[in-house]
C-alpha cells in the first residue's frame, strides 16, 4: 500500500520524476500512475489507491491545470483533507 499519491499531467513526467525519487528516498511509498498495469481498469485503480493513501501531492502546471483528472484527484484529496499542493512552473 502506498503512503503518497502523486496527480500529476502525464506531459510532466520528467519534472515529476526528481519528486518521486526525493519521496521514495524519504521512505514514503508513491503511486503515481506508472504502477498502473495494462488491462487494467484505469478509473477503478485511480480510485483504489486513492482510498488507501495518506496523502496526495498534486503537480500543479501550465499542463495540469487543463487536466479533468488532476482537478478530480485534487478535489477528493481536498475534501479528505489531505492535499499537497505543488509547483512545477511557478
């Protein structure tokens, strides 16, 4: 299970990428969409995991802020009270 859920736009993965290292070094647990198996069910494993995390980081962009997903993910976690916001471009 992992501690952290990280929302992000998949055009940000390379910025992301020095995130998640940085957390897996600090001994958190990521799911970002990466671990995602093909075949399967992308809503309901976005939803699962998003049940079981701590907390999530949302990777605020010029991209991401168009992105419906990211904007759902950050309102769940909002409501949960356990949203991070982040960065990515100032």
């Amino acid at each position: 299970m992992a501690d952290v859920f990280l929302s992000y736009k998949s055009e940000d993965q390379a910025a992301v990428e020095p995130l998640v290292r940085a957390l897996e070094t600090g001994n958190f647990n990521v799911w970002w969409d990466r671990s995602i198996v093909p075949g399967e069910h992308y809503a309901e494993v976005i939803r699962r995991a998003l049940d079981s995390v701590s907390c999530v980081v949302v990777a605020w962009s010029r991209r991401s802020i168009e992105s419906n997903w990211v904007q759902d993910e950050a309102c769940f976690a909002r409501d949960r009270r356990i949203l991070v916001p982040v960065s990515l471009d100032g």
